[in-house]
C-alpha cells in the first residue's frame, strides 16, 4: 500500500511539474481566426494583430490559470478562468490583455489566447 502511494505521488508530481514546464515553453506566435490576425501569447498575457476586414467586431480570448478574485474583496480561487479584450474593430492595431488584471494579489499563466469574433 506504502509502495503504490508512493508512486501514484511521484505521478502527481511530475504531472504538475510537465504542466508548468508546457505553461512556460508554450510562449509564441501563432496565427489565428476570424480574419489575417496573428497572436502573440506569453508567460502571462497575450496581444493580436488583426488587419481591416471591413467592419467585424473581434475579441482576444485568453484563457488562465491560478490565483484569482472570484468574487468581492477578499474571496480568491485557484483554477481556470478566461480573460476578453475589450471589442475592437480591426485596423492593424496592437489589443493586449493579461491574466493579472482579476484583482490584487492575483498570480495566474496563461494557457490559450486566440481571436475570435464578438458577439453582443
């Protein structure tokens, strides 16, 4: 029994350890939808590039894990949770949003960033 907690601890951890180490290298450039729009995702935040297609409306979606403000002052979680830019109308303008803008004291990586279009 002492034997196959130890192993299933060595899983966990190697698993956690394999989920920051893909968090950190994952950082780069990819190109993404709707429309000639390229992303650039860090450690903990993301940016896009979208040329003018014609009036659209796009979001930059960014998903995060951690720490973050789950509701009023002092209530915090930890897991998952997404981020949206604010709407904009492509123009070949650089729109950037990060993962530490949920509340004080918030410690969160990014997972995901990619653009998409906004639907009100």
């Amino acid at each position: 029994m002492r034997r196959s907690l130890g192993v299933v601890a060595r899983v966990a951890a190697a698993s956690i350890t394999g989920l920051g180490f893909v968090a950190i290298i994952g950082s780069g450039s990819a190109q993404a939808a709707p429309q000639d729009c390229s992303v650039t995702k860090g450690i903990f935040d993301a940016s896009a590039v979208c040329a003018p297609d014609g009036g659209s409306n796009y979001v930059l979606h960014l998903d995060c894990v951690g720490l973050y403000a789950s509701g009023p002052f002092p209530l915090y979680a930890v897991g998952s949770y997404k981020v949206l830019s604010y709407p904009f109308t492509p123009s070949g303008e650089r729109v950037s949003t990060g993962c530490t803008g949920m509340g004080p004291g918030v410690f969160a990586v990014a997972t995901n960033a990619y653009v998409e279009i906004y639907n009100p």
